[in-house]
C-alpha cells in the first residue's frame, strides 16, 4: 500500500490522539514511518507504547507499537505484533440524536435512542438484548429528510456505559432504496 491518514494514541488516558501520514515502512528495519500532519510537541516518553490507528486503501488497521526515533522528520515506529483490521465504512456516519422505532419479528415495538447513521448503516442505544443477523424494521426521522422506515439487519452488539435504560449499542446494516439513499444523503 501506499500513504494513509493515521492518528496515534499515547498511553496518557487524556491523550485524544494525534494525525499523522502513514509513510509506509521502512525497507530494512521494517519500522513503520510517520510524519506528523501538524506540528505537535510530545514527548518520546509518551509514545514508549503506542495505539496506531492507520486508514489505508480502504482499510482500517489497529495495533500497539513502541517509539524508536526520529529522523528526517519521520516518527519510526516498531513494527507491530497484532494487527487489527476491518474494510472502512462505505459511507460516513454521523452523529445524530433522536428517537428510533423497532418493530421485532414477534410483535413487539421497541423505543431506543439513535446514535449515529449513514446512508448503509445506523447504531442506537436500547435495554433490549438484540443477536448479530436479527433483521427487524426500523423507523426512524432524520432532521431535514422526514421519516424513513426500512429493514435492517443487526451487524454488532456491544455493551455501553451508560447503563439502563441503554445497555447495549446495536450496529445495523441497511439498504435504503435509491429514493430513501437520495434524501439521506
């Protein structure tokens, strides 16, 4: 592959993360090489371990490095054990709040609370327990569109923080038809 877009995270827990450019790597150390999208002035000592987050042709990988160097205005970087990877999403979420109506397959209607949504894809908190493959009808307003009902398939469940009456955050896949894509885009 060639360049990403990166961000690395320190081990400091207030530490938001900082952009850099994925560079590749290097040839004989096999280091991983970054430069720094904007100036930042952190010490070394913060970066002994490192998350890596790397956005490279259409994927996402993550994994934890240790700081070597700098030279040449490139950050070196050891080269990674674990690496976690995942396709990117197709189409870029955005936060939203508002209310989502699910109609399950056993009759019941559920009220959870929308979290974020693009035009393939949808999350929301809900007390519900809801299993990877569930497919349900969703309903729900997207400001400045209206309404919009659909079937959508449940992709992840993970538990949240924030507790009852949102234990869980439900991931859903969606296929909108070409006039729903339209309006949500």
């Amino acid at each position: 592959g060639g360049r990403g877009a990166a961000v690395i995270l320190s081990t400091d827990p207030n530490d938001g993360g900082h952009p850099y450019v994925f560079e590749g790597c290097d040839t004989t150390s096999q280091n991983l090489l970054f430069t720094p999208a904007r100036p930042n002035f952190l010490g070394d000592d913060l970066y002994r371990r490192a998350l890596l987050v790397i956005e490279q042709d259409g994927r996402i990988s993550m994994s934890l490095s240790s700081f070597q160097y700098r030279h040449q205005g490139q950050t070196h970087f050891s080269p990674p054990g674990l690496v976690y990877q995942r396709k990117t999403r197709k189409d870029k979420r955005i936060l939203i709040e508002g209310d989502i109506l699910i109609r399950r397959r056993d009759g019941r209607t559920v009220l959870a609370r929308l979290h974020d949504f693009s035009p393939s894809g949808a999350s929301f908190y809900t007390d519900e327990p809801f299993a990877v493959g569930e497919t349900f009808l969703a309903e729900f307003a997207v400001p400045d569109c209206g309404i919009c009902e659909t079937v959508v398939t449940t992709a992840r469940r993970e538990d949240s923080p924030l507790g009852v009456p949102y234990r869980h955050l439900v991931g859903v896949k969606m296929q909108l038809t070409a006039a729903q894509r339209k309006k949500a885009e």
